[in-house]
C-alpha cells in the first residue's frame, strides 16, 4: 500500500511520531527507569499522535465514541484513509505504511464532524 494522496496544507499525522534521537533518549531513559518492562508497556506511538494532532485521546466509555469505533472498524481501510485525508489528515508513513492509531484518528474526527468531541 502506498500513500497514493498528495495535497497541500495536510496534517501529517508520521510528523508527530518522535524522532530517532527521541527514540534512542527514550530507550535509555526506559532502562534507567525503576520498572523499565511497565515503562515500556505505556509508552505508546499511538498516543503520541493522537495528543500531538488533536490533544486528547478518545474516550470509548462513551457509547457514541464506541458507535463511531464500530463504523470505522467495518469500514474498508482505504475508505478510512481516504476519509481522513479529506479531513486534512495524512495517516501515511514514509514506509507506505498507515501511523499507530490511524483508526482512533478516524474515529476523533468523525466524532468533531458529528459534534461528539469540541476541541479548543
């Protein structure tokens, strides 16, 4: 699969995935950590992007988050991509590849464009 989208003025959602040398920093900082295993479990790309693009991470106890969840769920992953790009996002990868968390982003999105969610 590769990002097959072009367009200007796109959040790029791969921008907020942390560097190499961030990566490299975390890694040390994880094994200097008292509990380096339960460091390592909570560090998370998927939340790194979520909070980077839109501050906030979904909340899935509430049921019309978890409808939204669903439709994503079942729809095709190139409609959700394409819906996203539509909506000013860039899921892709320089790999090709969709970010962690690429469906929460669809999900975050529908839920602004159906007045769910408010961002400041």
């Amino acid at each position: 699969m590769s990002n097959q989208y072009t367009e200007e003025n796109l959040i790029r959602a791969a921008s907020f995935l942390p560097s190499p040398q961030d990566r490299e920093q975390e890694k040390a900082d994880l094994s200097a950590s008292a509990d380096p295993l339960s460091a390592l479990l909570y560090s998370d790309d998927r939340e790194t992007v979520l909070y980077g693009i839109f501050g906030d991470l979904p909340d899935y106890d509430n049921p019309d988050m978890e409808t939204l969840w669903d439709e994503v769920l079942d729809s095709d992953p190139e409609d959700v991509y394409e819906y996203c790009f539509r909506k000013g996002v860039d899921l892709f990868q320089d790999d090709g590849k969709p970010v962690a968390g690429w469906r929460d982003i669809a999900v975050m999105l529908k839920a602004i464009e159906k007045g769910i969610l408010q961002l400041a």
